[in-house]
C-alpha cells in the first residue's frame, strides 16, 4: 500500500485530517511519516503545584506503508505493536 492509499482509507473510514498532515478520530490519531504511519491515543498529564498538565501522544502500533494492505471487511493489516 501506498500513502496516498493509505490517506484515501482513512478519509473513507472517518478520519480527519488536521493542518499537520496527521488524521484524528476521537482520542485516536494516525500520524504519516515518510515511510512509516503511526496510531497514537492521547493522554493529558494532570496539572500539580509547579507545572500545568501537558496533551501527550502514546504510540500503540506503528508500520511500514509497503507492509500495510486491508482485510475482505475493509480492515488494516499490518500495524505492529
């Protein structure tokens, strides 16, 4: 598969593009890279007494475009932990 592919999946499975090039879907994103894509959740650290809580990216899979293909359901295969 390809990026450009691998964009016009997510765009027919709900997924947003922000101004960054990154796709969102709730508290879920696909961040493209040059060869690799990466699904990430978000998490906000809490605020205490010395610094105010921060929005982080966790990475849960990641893989290759040229590894990545989709299922007879329209699924994506091959995104490692």
């Amino acid at each position: 598969m390809s990026r450009e592919e691998f964009e016009q999946w997510a765009e027919k499975n709900g997924w947003k593009r922000d101004r960054f090039g990154h796709y969102h879907k709730g508290d879920l994103r696909l961040k493209l890279q040059a060869k690799t894509v990466r699904l990430e959740r978000s998490h906000r650290t809490e605020d205490t007494q010395y610094r105010k809580g921060e929005k982080r990216w966790i990475r849960i899979r990641s893989g290759y475009y040229g590894k990545l293909s989709l299922s007879a359901e329209n699924k994506l295969i091959g995104l490692k932990r």
